[in-house]
C-alpha cells in the first residue's frame, strides 16, 4: 500500500469515526490527524484522489467543533509555512548573487505552501463555499490573536483573486428569483431587518423597488452582496415612510430619484474584500440603462457613530452639545449632524462615521442630514433619528474619490458646508477630536 | 490634475494615436509608455478607474505588432519583479530573527508585483480570455529565450488559481449547442481534423457519438479541451472505420464500449496546465451513469513517435527492424510497436511516446496496439498506420497510477507485455534505448 | 372613420371612463358596449388591431363588478349564437342533399361565433390566463343557470385544446423554484394546507420530498395542477407522522415506496378538464427512472364521504354502525371504511367517495384503509380519522382502468375485499345504499 | 380482452410489421387498418392509452409511402364526417324548436370527428410537429383534389388554435443559437439562397445584422417563419452590395434604416396561416426600442411577376413596354415598375404582385423602385434586375391598412405616384389589366 492510499484510508476512517456529527467534540487527535493528511495534499500526484482528499478534508473538518477548529486552525498556522531551511538557503544564495533565476527561486520558496493547500481543498466539490465558511470560522474563533494573521493573510490573498471582480456577475434580483436565494436576503440584511418572506416581497416585487446582487459562479446559490433600492420622485424625508406597508407604489417612469436604502454584505468570511463600492457604480449604470428619467442617485444612510460622538463633545463640556441631548431641536441637531459628518475625524484622520467613509471613499457627496427620518429603536438609540443621503453623482464620482483619497476632500454643497463650520464655532470646539 | 489622472489621459492619447488598428507598427515607445502606465495600475485605488486602466492596456496590447508585444513582454519581466531592495532587507531581517511575522513580510514582498498586475488586468470585462491569449502570444514570442522564464511563471501561477478544477463545467456539445461554440470545435480539434459543419455534425448528431468539453464560467464562449467518444460494440479496429460518413448509427442501449477517439485543447496560453485527465475520468463517469450498459472505456489513439523510433532502432544496426520498415508485416510490426511503448523510454526514464505518456500517467492500461487501423497520410508516415487502445478501468485506475508514477510500472495485459518482451530480445536490443 | 376604427375609439373611451378600478359598479350600459366592441372582432381583418382590441376588452372585462361581469355573460350567451337564418338554411339544404360540401357548410355554421370571439381574445398578451379567470367568474356567476351551459361548453372546448397534454410541461417544483410560483402552491394546496414559505419549505426542500406540477408555456407563472410526494421506508400510518417538522429526512437512496399526499387542482377555471390522472402516472415514470430502487406506488388519500355515509346507515337502522359513531373502535372502524370504499355506490352506480373513484377510475387499486391516520380536526370530522393507501401498480394499472370503466370492478387485495364483505354482511344491509 | 386492448395489439403488429421502413410499399391494408384503429381513439377512456395509441398511429403513419399516405387520408376523409343520421335529427328537431339547447346538440354534432381525431393525435409526443408534417403531405399528396377540402379545413381549424399568436415566442437568432435551429434557416431561406453555416454566419454574425424568428413551445426546435433585418445608412440600392461578403460591418449606432431583406416560411403544413404581418410589426417594435436611433423600417423585396406582366402588356400591343424589353433603361423600367406595382391588379382587383399585395395589406407603403437593384440570375429572369422598398412607418400603418382592405387604396408618395399615372398614360393603356 502506497503512502497516499494509506493517509486516504486513514482520512475515511476518521471521517467514520467521527461520526459525522456536527459539533462533537472531536478531541484533539482528529484535528491533528485532518492536518498531517492535509499536508500530504499538495505533494499528491493524481488529481482525481487530490480532490477525493480535499472533499473528505472539508467533510471533515465540518464535522469539529469549535475547540476542535481552533486547533486545526493552529495547525494550519504552524504546519504550512514556508520551509525554512530551503528558504533561508535561497535567501542567502540571491543576496549574494542579486540573480534574477536566483530571486525566482525565493518567491517560489517564500510562498506559503498554506496557498497550495487552499487551492487544492477548493477543488472539492462546494470547495469555495466551504473555505468561505472556514475563514468565517477563522475570523470568528481567533479574531484578537495576531499570530493567526497570515493565516487570515493567505485566505484573503486566494479569495480576493477568486473572487476577481471579472469573475464576478451583477443579477437582479425579484419575485421570480429563486426562494433558496431570497432566504439568503431575509438571513442576511442587515440594515433594516427583513421579517419574512411577505416582507421581502414588499422590497422586491412592487414596480418602484429593485434589488441586486453580486453573485460568484462557483457559489450559485450564495449572494455575495445586494443592495435594495426605491425609485421615488424627490428626495426621500424617512425610511419608515419609504417602506411603508400601505404605500401605493410609484410607477418607474414617474420617478426622477433611485434610493439606495439598504447595502448589506452575506459573507462574513469575505470580511476585507470589499464589493460594495462597485456595486453601487454598476447598479447606478444598470438603472441609468433601463429608466433614463432618473437623474438623481443617493443613498438614504444611517449615521451609526453619531449619539457616542455628541457624548463625547457634551462629555468634553460642550454646551450647545449637551443641551441638544436634554432637549433635541431638529435643526440644531441637523447642524451638529453635518458637522459630525464633515468635520468629525478618526485617529487616522479619516471620516469618524464608518457609514460616510464608506461613501465618501467611493466619492460620493454627503449630501443632505435629515432629522425624524429612522424613528425605529435604533435609529433613535444611535442617531436621535437623524439619517443621511450621500449623493452619487456620475460626472463628479471620480474626481471627487481623487480629493478624497489624495488630499482628505469631503464633497458637500456649500450650504451644508457652511452649516457645520457654524455648529463646529458655536460649540467652540474647532475639531478638537481630530485627535482622538 | 492627479497622477493616476494624468496617466489615464496619457493611455487614451496612446490609444487614439495606435489608430486601434492590429498589427501597425507602434514604433518601441508606445508599449513602453504601455508599461509605464500598467506600472500605476496595481496601486490604484478606485476599483472603478482600475477596472478602466485595465481595459486600456488590454486594448491596447490588442493593437500592438508582434514586436511591439515583445517590447511589452520584455517590460512585463524587468519591471515587475520584487522590489529588490526592500526585499534584500526582509531576506536578512528574517535570516537573523527567524521570526515569523518577519518570514510573513519576507512572503508578501518576494511575490514579483506582475501577479498583482495580473489580477488587476484580470478585473477588465473579458479579461480572462485576454490574459489567455496574452500567454499564448508570450510563448509564442519569447518560447526559447529562459529570461522570460519568471514572467511566464507568474501567469501560470495566476492560470492554475483561475482555472482550479472547482471553478470548471463538464458540458456536453451536441447539434443544440450554439454555433459559436460549435465553431471553436471545428478550429481547435488536433487529432482527427473536423472540415467543416456537416463534418462537425457527424461528430456530435448521430446517437452513437458523444462530445464533452470543459468550459470556465468566464471563458462563456470558449471550451478549454474537449473530448470525442464513439460508442462501440466491442473495441473498434479502426479510426477509419470509426468516423466513416456511410456508417450506420449504433443504439446507445446496445453499445458496450465507449471509445475517446479525440482529445483536443483548445488554449495554446493554457500551456501547462492539463485538464485531460481529469475530463476522461469524469466522461467515464458521466457515460457510466447515463449508459450502464457500457462496459470498457478505451482511446483509440496515435502513435506519434513510432516511426522516428523504428528508424532509430535500424539505424542503430537491428536487422529485424530494418526489414519491418521495408516490407511491414502486420504481425511483426505489432509486436515491435508493443515494444515501443512498453520498453522504449525517453531520456528521463519515462515511456518515449507522448500519448502513451499521458495516458499511462492518468492510470489507464495500453491495452491493445492494432494495425492498420490509422490509413490517413498522417498516420501512414508518424505511426505506419499503427493505432493504440488505452483501457481505463475505474477499478484499477489508481492502483495503476500510483504504480506507474511511483515505481514506473506499466500497466498491460500479460500477453502484451509477452509479445513485447520477444520483439525485444528478437532484436537483440535490451532496451538500449533507455540511455537516449 | 371606419367602422372598427370608431369601435376602437369607443372601447377606448370605455375603458378610460371606468376609471380602471376593480369592482366599480359600472352600470349596465358598460358591459353591453363591450359586448358589441367584442362582437366586431372576429371580424377585424388587421391583426395588430384584433390583438389591441382584444387586450383592451380583457381590460375593460377586469374592472367590471360581478353584475357588470354577469351582464357581460348574458352578452356572450345571446350574442354569439350561430346566425339562425343562414344556419336554417344550410341544415335544410343539406338535410335534402346530403352532400359533402353541404355538410361542410352546415359544420361551419354550426360552431358559434363565441369559439372565434375567444380565440381572438386569446391573442391579448397575457389571453389565455385571462381567460382562464373568466370562465372561473363564468362558474361562479351562472353556476346554477343551465341558461349559460352553451357559454360554458364553448369555453371547455377551447381550452381542452389548448391545453391538450401534448402542451404541458412536467416540472419539478423545489426549493429553487421561483418564489412567485412557490407562492401559488401555498394559495392553491388543497388537501393539507401549507400556512406560510417556512411551512413550504419542509414540502419541497428535504431530500425525502418531491413535488411536480403541470405548467403550460402561455401560463409559465401558475402552475395547473402539483403533487406533492414523501419518500418512505414502507407504508405509511399517518398524515401528521408523515409531514411532522421534527422528522429527520430519510436518505433517498434508502426509500422504497412513493407516497402521493396531497394533489391540488390550481386552476377553478379549468374544471371538468382533468390533469390528476396523466400528473400521477408521469411522475411515478419520472421517480421510477431517478430511484430506481422504490417498488411501491400509493396515495395517502382523505375519505371525505366517509361519516356521512356512516351517520346515514346508522339513520337508516344499522346497529353496528350506530355502535360505531358512538365509540369508534379501530378495527370495526376500519371494516366499516373497508365496506365504504368498495361497496357503497351513487346514483349512478360509481364508487360513493369522490377520491375513490378518481383514484380507481386511474387504474388505482383500493390497497389499505387506516384508522387514526388524519387526526387534524377535519380528518376527523369528516372520516373519524381514516385514510386510504391507492396502490399505482405499473403492471396492472391499465387492465384495472379497462375492469373498472367497462364493467365497474373495483380492484382491491382479497383480504380488503373479504373484510369489507363481512362488514357488510353484519350490518345487514346488503349494499342497500346502492339505490341512493 | 377488451376492444381497447384488442385495437392497441393490432396497432403494434401493424406497426412490427411494416417494419418501420420509411417509403416501403404497405400495401391498401394497412392504411385502413390504421384508419379503423384512428377510429377508435376519440373514444378511448384511458388517457394514458390514448397517448400510447396516437404515438402508434403517428408512428405507423410515418412508414407509409405516398400512395399508402392518400389511402389513410382517404380514410379520415370519409371515416370521420359527422354521424348522418343523428345529425340529421339534430337539424330537424332544431329547425322546428328553434331552441338554444338544440342549436347547441346540433353545434356538437356538426363537429366533424376529424377535429377529436387530430386533437387526440396532438397528444403523443412531438404530435404537434407531426401534423404539422401530415397536413404537408395532405397539401402535397392530394392538392388539387376539392373532395379533400374538409380534410384540410380541420387541419388549418386546429392549426389556427393551436398557433394562436399568444402562444408564439419572438426570438432572436444569432451566432450562439442552436445549430439545429440555425440548420434550419439554411434549409428554410426562400429570398435568398443560403449556401452553408459560413453564408449563414454573415447574415446573423455581424453587429449590423439581426435575424428573428416566431417559434411555438410545442416545436422547440422548428421555426414557423424568420425575417433577415440589416442595418443601413440610408436606403439600400442594392441586395448583392447588402450581403456583399467584403463589405465591413457598420456600428448599430450609426444606423438609421432597418432593412427587411428576406422573410421566410418554414412549415409548408402551415399553409395558410400566415405570421408575416405579424412577425415584421413585432420586429419593428423590438428594434425602435433596442436602437432608438433608427428611423426608418423598409423591405427589400423582389418583384416576382414583373416580367411575365411586361411581357403581357407587350404582348398586348404596348410599344414602349416592347421598347423597355429589347433595350432596359434604367429610368423608363422603373417608370413602368411603378405602374405594375400601383396599377396593375388581378382578377380580383388586388394588387397583382404578391409580394406587393402582402405588404400593402399589412398597411406598408409602396416607397421606392430601384433598378439594378437585384442582378442575380433570378432577379434579372423575374424582373429585370428591379427590386422595391415597402415602408413599415409606424404612425400610418393602420390607417393605411384600412384605406387599402377597405378601400383597395394603396399609399405611396406622390411622386411614385405621378410616375406610375405617367408610365401607364404614355403606355396607352387606361389600366386595362384591371380586368385580367
């Protein structure tokens, strides 16, 4: 018996004995047995028992439970780096010589055999699914540990060239989509939940909304990210007021505006590659193409950090600040709203609200604050109600993404501009938490 | 005007100016400028323009001459490897701490940029195939020359993530398929060139005839390899015989053999990164499920090397071989051509005939050798009208594979391997040939 | 002007002034403008202009309330006879001739105009669907009036041929299907009722369910007609065991026996043109080509007649079955059932219980009776909790079909047959109800 | 065994002993007793059988040669008219009562069997592509005869229903349709011979190119009719500068003509049904929405009966049309084409052209001749070289399809029309040909 058939029978058998049932505890023996049979994979000859292995592999490691996955986990950590010795050779052998064959040698030396053991586990049937799902694990069960952090590296370095945006399919998505697929939406929104399938239908099938999604051909039934979308006339004044039940929808070509209400992302264990950005840019080019009376594209945003920053300055003895909080006036509240969003800064001297970074990283505009306009428990808990529309304007997107990027420009009307400078003086605070 | 501004006005001037006509002359400066500009293309950060440069540059690679595309290539290898002093300083970093988060920076900065180019290029709309023919023009172009050795691993590198098993479709190809396709078939086929599309039609329509290709979701229109089957009864004599027009179609139900009587890839830039093995044993899957009535799946299939060989073998002094090729008598040419591809190896040791190579490499069995079974000119000079069977039997399929990857063994039945042996000692060679 | 052009402009403003709303009361005068827009149809020799019309009277026809519908039908009824003079004329020509082209004559005159008035109004996008409703409005509004039973049998016609079995499609329902089709299933399920998508989706996604439906192409979002099956090792003993949410799926490849429980009828327009018989007898072919290793056939089946019958015996003096209503043993229950389903006849001598005859008029044999096997409150209220296995035995089902339609034998094992003989025998009543 | 089963095994030996050979002399029997089987299957019971039955039939039909063809029509010629004797009652009871339950007994009855029988041939599988097929060989197999008159009018009755315009799906033809389909085209093209895929690749390939076919889901693979669209600048002068090979593609963008170049039936069995109105005012609205940029939607049609009319009128004594066919100018053929075309009629006051008359009943408007235009063997043969543009304008095409059905009006511009006045005033003749 050969040593790949023996490891192949060893694999069945653990597989058998595990019993194939999630979340057993396994013990440390089988994860540890699942690595040494994982490192036998990239040295295998035949393809057709690489991917018999690679499928066992992933059945089994279905079957651990968290402590069990933590320690195959580590086992990935510590059994798949490069091989010192032979580097270390390389290394010097090319520092010496600075020869362009020599240097060739280091790169290949120097990648982590991790990479070949993703790429052949992904030859599995269902292989990029569950290596999806395993960096989810990943990421989940050890998060705050550094030493896991090339492990997470290599991950991402495979994932974001599988899931290349070439690779990548914008689908619609409506009341003719698949159920299997639309479950995933009701799982996954995350910005304003979805009860069930009725409510669902309220967000795809009336003819003023639309949904989108990007979708991977290797993961058919998996969304990778959607948006949702409301075709109104003017300016949206609420979300409540967008999602209404009871309200009569709009036919398409009445409407001159297309709200972007909801952005949510379905893969936690795509977390840091982002898609959301090209996605708001193909769905506005895609809508531009079917409904050319619509001349206006902005988002309808929550301002998630906004209540923690005003403690904060009312905390730092702002009074205007702090009175606001007692008693919150919609316009005086609107002001420090848009002084939050324009003047507001991280550690990094980047945007403090998550929600604006994210769009004005895209070069949108922030466009507008509106006060009253997310009255549900968290809307009122996180931003006193108050919501934004950044504005994505195609002729300025990519000019103002440059001010952004280069020199730190946020785009905003001139109005909304100078209501921040005034609430920014009022609270005699001249953006003080710049430093924080 | 930024930077990345800057360079995006200079490509389309570049572009305008190549008159977008295929072949012109650029004159060296423009596929430099064409580097200069891919050289900015990996630290764009608008995913938006990145997506734009990389449509420019494919364009106007598109448009380059021959030595245009070598100026470009010699770009590509000179100015995309790691940055050597940076690296210099992680190699010795690393070497003094062994520490691994510096082995991890040491990692990241040894992966020459050209892959990250690639992916990058890989985000324009159909990228992929470009970047295929991309590859096919470089071995094309700089096939000899070893300097461009790194350039072509870091696209093969990328070409194997890409084109992983997991991410392929088995298809079948009939008269329904699109023409488009169908087209491709006609273009690509290797062995047994198809005239035409009747000629095509009698290929793919007829009941007893089978085709199957593999397909990459983002390749929609081009089959990376197919396959033609004939299903038999009992093993076929000849491939005249096999793909006559006057035949009569056989009924599925009463076949019990299968014959892959073609095999053809269809990407020179997929060079290197096989996927015969793996389409014929998932054909004898397909067929197996579909027809449990089929008993043996069997090539019938050239011989190559054979008359070089013979010649070889003559020149060499054995006088049985010298009379087979002037007067060949089908009983003893098939028993020197047992010999061949039992006994005669190549300068590594492995079997000396290409196709025996790939077969017995995938675990088949040489089953059978039969004469006069190829009496096209092709097959009369390469092989004297000697024709092969490949047995793929799923029961020993692997044994076979691992036997002959790892001890060299190969796999036939007793009386080939008898009739071989005597031919051998007939000629009085005791496989001197295994020095060559 | 021409004549269909002011007929045009008429509809139009007809259809302008009912204000599009459904369930206005438009007044008598509307429906009668219809009726004489519809008249001029047949007539019309553009065709882009009969399409047009006949989209605008489907229109006008929607908002119409259930008078305006019903004086619609009166339009239809006594407007689109045969022309009686021309028809008088062509009966006594032929009457005395008796020649072929007379009778040719007389068949054409003789089919009314309201065949061709509904064709033409199937040619309006979305016709055929339409029509479907109307006549599901026709049912609803005349059902009693024998007056409309020439509107009806013109409509019945028609669609018979259109929706001749060489149209319908047989198309596996799951839970991939789109959710507006899904949606259906929940609206029309007949039998055990499905209360939401969550109920749905333990119908069609475990891998022990299955559930078909007949689509017609003109119609791809409403399903006809669906079964839903289960999987089982062996018979089964109960609905709510069968369809129980805490069930753990059986493997497929472990099933032995295909239980039909629920067939629903989608369409009420479609009455009296049966798909239940052809839906069964397709979808045990397709099961018995996918699972080659399931051997039974049968039907969970309600007994609806079943207490009806019972109180009426008792009614009509029978002790043991006035004993029974009282205190429902199992096994006399059981016997009493037996002697229902094979011996209790109607007026017209057929089997009493509507489900027995439709599933032995298939060809079906009357396998088991159980008792305790629908405990929902309407299995017991109308059969005291029985139900009954119909066996679709492949060899014997057309013999079966010929013995029961031709000379009413009713095939059943010869312990089922001697059980409910004996039942018989001690309620004294020998078939009595056979007069009923 | 009973009658039903007695029938089905006669069929079968019926059908064994033909032999299933196509064409073979079957001798008088067999047609009747294919006939007397036909027969019974309106009254099968057994859905299941019938469908088992009328597969057989159509089977057993397919094997007959010409002569057993016009027995077995022969067959449902006189085996399957209305029973006499009962109808007979049913006219006279009706004549009397004059009673609508009567008419609608006497309707029934003169529903000639013929219609139940094709009906329940309909049901086999593929039945609707095969009697299709059957009314061809009606057509061809006794075409002048009147007594088969009836026979074909329940063929084109059903056909009608069955073919309904809302069942036929538009669709586009391209270069990845179906090669099966594709081949059709090739062996379809009436206009303008299609010589192989190559010719056929020019005509659906290139971006200013469009092909659109009607199919009907029951024929999947069949076209009814396609139409060939390219797109101009400008109106065409010429069909051989239209599909020159040489010719470089222009940019759909660029276009402002549409050009209906050729329009093909498919199905001889569909004689009489004609889709060509329907199908060019469907493509004209596909393609103003797709290309708003075009204008203007003309033919390209040939000029069939020019010659034999000019030949006609010299015959008759014309000294100019004499003059045009000894020597052709350019000028003085167009002249006396546009008088053919807007004068000259047929015995029944229409248009004498019959490509004229289809275009100018579907509302086109007789726009443009052009001389030189179709230099072709048959072009120059049918008429001299001249071809004409109908206009399909959107606004007009109603009102002009009712001045011309009602009024015999037919609309071109007046130029054309002075012309044609001059060329028939100059020829002496007042419209004589009026009367032929």
């Amino acid at each position: 018996m050969t040593l790949t058939a023996q490891l192949y029978d060893r694999l069945s058998s653990l597989v058998v004995n595990t019993g194939w049932r999630r979340g057993r505890d396994a013990g440390p023996s089988i994860p540890k047995d699942l690595i040494q049979i994982a490192r036998s994979l990239p040295g295998l000859r035949s393809e057709t028992r690489g991917m018999a292995v690679a499928a066992d592999v992933l059945d089994a490691y279905a079957v651990l439970d968290d402590r069990g996955k933590r320690t195959f986990f580590e086992g990935m950590r510590d059994g798949f780096d490069p091989e010192q010795e032979a580097l270390a050779r390389a290394a010097e052998t090319w520092l010496k010589s600075r020869d362009p064959g020599d240097l060739e040698s280091l790169s290949r030396l120097a990648e982590p055999p991790r990479q070949e053991l993703l790429r052949r586990l992904n030859m599995a049937p269902g292989g990029t699914a569950r290596l999806v799902g395993m960096r989810a694990d990943l990421l989940r069960l050890t998060g705050g540990d550094t030493s896991f952090g090339r492990v997470d590296a290599d991950f991402r370095h495979l994932l974001r060239s599988w899931f290349n945006r070439g690779f990548l399919e914008l689908v619609r998505i409506d009341w003719r989509s698949p159920a299997l697929l639309l479950e995933k939406l009701i799982e996954y929104e995350a910005v304003h939940e979805i009860r069930d399938f009725r409510d669902l239908q309220r967000r795809v099938l009336p003819v003023d909304r639309r949904c989108y999604a990007y979708m991977h051909p290797a993961m058919p039934d998996d969304p990778l990210i959607f948006v949702e979308v409301a075709l109104t006339k003017g300016l949206p004044d609420s979300i409540q007021t967008l999602i209404d039940e009871a309200r009569g929808p709009l036919s398409p070509v009445e409407a001159d505006t297309a709200v972007f209400y909801s952005i949510s992302n379905c893969q936690t264990g795509m977390a840091g590659i982002s898609f959301g950005n090209l996605l708001i840019k193909n769905v506005v080019a895609e809508l531009s193409r079917e409904l050319p009376n619509l001349t206006t594209f902005v988002t309808l945003s929550p301002i998630p950090g906004l209540r923690s920053w005003l403690e904060e300055r009312a905390a730092a003895g702002e009074a205007p600040v702090r009175a606001l909080l007692d008693d919150p006036q919609p316009e005086a509240l609107a002001a420090q709203t848009a002084r939050y969003l324009l003047l507001a800064k991280d550690g990094r001297g980047r945007p403090r609200d998550p929600v604006a970074r994210f769009h004005l990283g895209n070069g949108a505009e922030a466009h507008r604050v509106i006060a009253g306009a997310d009255l549900s428990p968290r809307g009122r808990s996180q931003s006193l109600g108050m919501m934004a529309n950044y504005l994505y304007d195609r002729t300025r997107i990519e000019a103002q993404h440059d001010d952004f990027t280069e020199r730190g420009v946020i785009a905003a009307p001139r109005r909304l501009q100078d209501v921040a400078r005034r609430a920014d003086a009022e609270a005699g605070g001249t953006r003080t938490d710049a430093q924080t």
